[in-house]
C-alpha cells in the first residue's frame, strides 16, 4: 500500500499545539510518553491521508479456511459491480475493500450481500 512518496513520516506543527486523535480540533500539547513515538499531524495532512481510505469497508470472515482469491471471487460474483474494487488482506480474517466506482460503494452497503 502506498499513499505517495514522502521523506518524513512527521510534520511539525506549532510546538505548543497538536491535533489530537479524537477530533480534527487542535488541542494545547500535553505530556509525551517518552515510551511511545508520537506522530503530529496537522488538519490538512489527517485529510490527505484519511481520503483514500474514506469510502473502504472492512470485512470480518466468519467461516475460517476462506482464502483471499476464493473470497475475492465469491465477492465480484455476488457482487456484480459497475467498476472494480480492491481487496486487503489486514490479518486476523479480516479485509479491507476499495472501489473504484462509488455507487457499487453505496450498492454494496444498502443491497448487497
């Protein structure tokens, strides 16, 4: 998975603000944990890497000994969607999807199996 090419994972933002995790509002800085990195993101960069995953579904597998392929055949069966999609294997049985056209997005979440 690639979002694009970058140098620096962290951007800094004002040293006495940070945007928290919660919400996209900028919050006074508290105490770091030195144990634990902190990654501080402005607005605009959350949005930037939010976008592309903003209409992805994650899929929870039930029936174990499912494979990807076998999974992501069933799916473009049942399915029978406009565009393409895109299906990541995030461990654990559980995927993510991304589709290329986002009425077979809204089609999926409103009629589809």
């Amino acid at each position: 998975m690639v979002f694009s090419s970058y140098s620096n994972p962290v951007w800094n933002v004002d040293e006495d603000y940070y945007c928290t995790s919660n919400n996209d509002e900028l919050e006074p800085k508290g105490e770091d944990d030195p144990h634990c990195p902190t990654i501080h993101l402005t607005k605009e960069r959350k949005h930037y890497f939010r976008q592309p995953w903003k209409n992805a579904l994650i899929i929870k597998m039930f029936q174990k000994g499912v494979g990807f392929l076998r999974l992501q055949r069933s799916l473009t069966a049942k399915w029978k969607l406009k565009g393409d999609f895109s299906l990541i294997d995030i461990g654990c049985d559980y995927y993510v999807t991304r589709f290329t056209n986002l009425d077979d997005n809204r089609h999926v979440l409103t009629r589809g199996p």
